[in-house]
C-alpha cells in the first residue's frame, strides 16, 4: 500500500504542522509494517526566516522516503508565501509524474495545503484523508475586515467547499472545528485526533537548578498577528517591571510590531531572541517560572486548540493564557496550575500570575492522554482502515 503525504513542514523544520506530520509518519510505517511505503513531499526548512538548518533535499527513512523541495526566499507576508506555496505545488505536480497511490493524505493550515491534496488525489484516482489544522477562512474574515484584501474572502470558501467535498475522510485537530465544517460538508465523515507532546519531552525534568533573580514568564512560538503579542506584552511588562521579566522566543508577521511595541513603552524587562532548536527550548522552558500563551481577540480564535498548550502542560510549569471559547474550556477541564485570562486583557495577565502555584508539578495524566505517539497511531490506524475500505470498496 502507497501512500502519499503532503505536509508544507515536516523535520527538521520548527512548526506544529513539523511535528505531527513527521510523527504520523513514523506511525503509519510501523502500523502498516512492510505492507506501507509512505511517500512524503514537503519543503526544506523555511518555517522563520531568521532560523536555519540543514536538511537533505531526499533522504530514505525505514520505509519512508522524504523529498524536500527548495523555495524562493520569502518573508511572512501573504504575497511572499503565496509565491513560496505555488512553487511547493509546481514541484509536488513535476514529482508525481508516472507515479500512482493508493490514498493521499494532506496536513493544512493555511487551507492551500487542503486544496492541493484534492486537486491530487483527483488526478491520481486516490480517496483523499484531510487533517485540518486550522479554519483559515474563518480567521482571514477577522484579520482581513475592514480591508481591500477582504474581498478575495469568498474565493477562499469555493476552495475550502472544493477541498472538503473531495475529502474520503476529514479529520480535525479541535472539537472548536466540528460545527463549522459539518455545516459545510454534513455528508463527510469526520475524526478528531488533536495534537500532542512530543516524545521529546517526555521523561526529561524541568525543575531549573538556579533560581531566577526576577521570574521569567517565557512565550515560545510563532509572532504573529494571531498571538497578538503586541496588544498584551508591553503594557503588562511595564506593569511588572522590577517583578518580573519577559523573554519571548520565535518569529513572525508581527514580530516588529512588538518590537516597536515595546520601543513606545520604554520598558526594559522583556529580551526577544530568534527560534531555537527543540534541545535548547526544553533548556529554556527549564529555566523560566511561568509559560505564556495568548491568542488576539478574534472570534474565530474561540474555536482553536493551540499546539502550545500540549508542550507546555508537559513541562508541569504554571501557565499563563490568553484565551477564549473551546481553548479556555481544555484548559480548565485538563491542564492543572493554569490560569485563563481574556486576550488582551493586562490586567489579567497580571492578576493572573498571582494564581498560580510556582514550581513543577505532575501532569502525568494529561501526558499519557495527550502524548504524540499515541495519538499519531490512533490516526494511523484509521488512515489504514479507510485505505482498506477503499479497496474493498472498489474490488466489489
């Protein structure tokens, strides 16, 4: 059985979209054992622009093979990225060339990554598995009110209508997603298989052996408008000055918002620094006291299940979050020494770190319900049952 997988990251790439697609393939190859051969097609690392590694453009691994494509350099704008995406999509075509599969499966965020596994699950004949990462529609309508580019909104609901309904199976990485997809594709089967920790932290202490002068409240991820960072951090860093400090780790669209941000403010307790492997980030959750996280306060933000939320909950630190609607719910529900706070709401934030309990505590639960492994073999096993009900299906 081939299978063919599209994933715009994939290791050693830094993105959530990285990690899941890397460990779902691991998973399949050892559920399918030597009846799978898993073909993936992604990009060399280009996640930030100010983080770079190597990676080779192919490479064999157990039973599967990785191409990596080469992209045009781009930064994080909508234009930069469309050209890099048309460039993934031109290869993946050229690579497909006398090639066949027996199913497809396409990882997606940004909804494009969705488009392209439809429109190649139709030319090879293939029942098509989607792994929503994200409504991207639904956040484009509140990012882009109010502007020229809004326009373009309902050119992006044909294509996620087209994706959906060429979909044998769609599965969604929050129950947030379920009422607005079933909506737009009722008659579709659906799974919901969230993301995970990596094994990466696990079995690994985070109990910082020195002590902070001041506590450090660490945000680790992407900067971009989503997180809204530049509504929340300068405002409650000012707030906090000579009680606490702030470093915040990643890149992205609005990383010089917050820069000049903060540059307004005048405050002098908050050092951002470019993203870093996963080795030194786990040194890093290690030495700060309190983890953030902060979604911007847009409507569809409420149906989101941030990745972030499984790697810092592993760790066993307190964590701070700006969150609404499901996001705030899984939290309460799940993750123990978590305060909830409004996005952009400083004083919350604030308020919030007085909450929390400091130190390392034991999530062993949430761990064991939540960990990547298991999830991705969850998944796996019901890719491979829709594979073969499939074929099944069409040997009557």
């Amino acid at each position: 059985m081939r299978i063919l997988l599209l994933s715009f990251y994939f290791r050693p790439d830094l993105s959530a979209g990285s990690f899941r697609a890397t460990a779902l393939a691991n998973a399949l190859v050892e559920q399918g054992g030597n009846d799978v051969e898993v073909d993936v097609l992604t990009t060399l690392p280009n996640r930030y622009h100010s983080f770079s590694v190597e990676a080779s453009e192919e490479e064999l691994l157990g039973g599967i093979h990785i191409r990596r494509f080469k992209l045009p350099a781009h930064q994080s704008g909508m234009l930069d990225q469309s050209r890099a995406f048309i460039s993934y999509a031109r290869q993946v075509f050229d690579a497909l060339r006398g090639r066949s599969y027996d199913l497809v499966f396409a990882t997606s965020s940004r909804l494009m990554t969705a488009a392209l596994g439809a429109l190649v699950s139709k030319r090879l004949a293939a029942p098509l598995y989607l792994d929503i990462r994200d409504i991207f529609t639904d956040t484009m309508q509140d990012v882009l009110a109010g502007r020229a580019l809004r326009h373009i909104i309902p050119i992006f609901k044909v294509v996620e209508r087209y994706a959906l309904r060429s979909a044998a199976k769609i599965n969604i990485v929050s129950e947030g997603f379920e009422d607005y997809f079933r909506a737009l594709v009722p008659d579709r089967r659906f799974s919901i298989f969230t993301n995970g920790i990596d094994d990466d932290f696990l079995h690994v202490s985070f109990v910082n052996p020195k002590p902070n002068p001041l506590p450090i409240i660490l945000y680790a991820g992407n900067v971009g408008e989503g997180q809204g960072l530049h509504r929340v951090v300068p405002e409650a860093a000012r707030r906090l000055e000579g009680y606490a400090e702030f470093l915040i780790v990643g890149d992205g669209g609005a990383r010089t918002d917050l820069e000049s941000a903060l540059s307004k403010a005048g405050v002098g307790n908050v050092r951002i620094e470019h993203p870093v492997t996963r080795s030194v980030l786990i040194d890093l959750y290690r030495q700060a006291d309190f983890l953030f996280l902060h979604l911007n306060d847009h409507e569809a933000f409420h149906k989101v299940l941030p990745s972030k939320i499984f790697e810092y909950a592993a760790t066993g630190k307190p964590i701070l979050a700006g969150v609404k609607g499901y996001a705030r719910k899984f939290i309460e529900d799940n993750v123990e020494n978590a305060t909830v706070f409004d996005p952009c709401d400083v004083k919350g934030l604030v308020d919030a770190i007085g909450l929390l309990r400091p130190g390392v505590i034991s999530r062993e639960d949430f761990i064991r319900r939540f960990s990547r492994s298991n999830i991705s073999a969850a998944m796996a096993r019901d890719i491979l049952a829709l594979l073969s009900a499939e074929e099944r299906k069409s040997s009557v």
